[in-house]
C-alpha cells in the first residue's frame, strides 16, 4: 500500500494513501490548536487534490477535543471537506471516556449530515472497512 505523509510533527501525522483515496491521521499524544487545525486542513487539502472521499482517524491517544476545536471543526474544516467529496470516516476511538462519547456524538452529527461512520479500536480494522468501501 502506497503511502504519503503530506503533514507531521510530534503531536500527530497525516498521510494520504493513493490507490485507496484514503485520507488517515494518527494523534500521537494530546494534539489542541493550530497544530490539530493545520494538520485537519492537510488533510483536507489532500481530499481536494487527489479527490479522496474516505478518512481514518485514529485518536486513541488524543483524550480530548477541545470545545474551541471542535467549533473550528465544525465551522472552518467540516464545509470544506464536505464539499470535497468526504463520504465515508472510520474512527479509532479515544482511550478515554469522555473523549469516546464526545466521538461518539460526532460521530451521530455527521451521520446524519451524509457522512458514512463507522467506529473501531483498531486502526487496521478501520482500515479494512474504508478499503471495502
């Protein structure tokens, strides 16, 4: 499987896999702010270039979005990802319980916006469920 990292840093990575059209960020520890928003536009850069639709997102390490992110997200990155093309999010849940409910209601919202999502504890099963897609 083909893979290009298109953003990384200590706090979290974002790679691209081309033959899939797969979009994939790994949180490597608590990721807030402008890193989490330039790491999300990466990614959301990515699905307008290469025309992906699909995006993994493994968060167990991330044990909390911020109320602020959260806003951001749904206000700056969610228009713009939406009109790009994204259908389906697979998501590797937090570790901790109230980042996986906070997930989880994001999970609801984004449903019914059109978004096909799935939740995991692997990112290999998530994986396999984008590839299958």
């Amino acid at each position: 499987m083909a893979v290009i990292t298109i953003f990384k840093n200590e706090q979290i990575t974002v790679y691209y896999y081309p033959e899939e059209k797969i979009i994939h960020h790994v949180m490597h520890k608590y990721t807030y702010g402008q890193t989490f928003r330039d790491a999300l536009m990466a990614g959301a850069e990515a699905m307008k270039t290469y025309g992906a639709h699909k995006w993994l997102s493994d968060d167990r390490n991330n044990p909390v979005l911020s109320p602020e992110d959260q806003k951001w997200g749904i206000e700056v990155w969610e228009p713009q990802v939406i009109e790009a093309g994204w259908k389906y999010w697979a998501i590797v849940q937090p570790e901790h319980v109230i980042a996986k409910w906070r997930m989880l209601k994001l999970a609801e919202m984004y449903s019914k916006k059109g978004i096909t999502v799935q939740l995991f504890t692997d990112p290999e099963e998530g994986m396999k469920w984008l590839e299958s897609q």
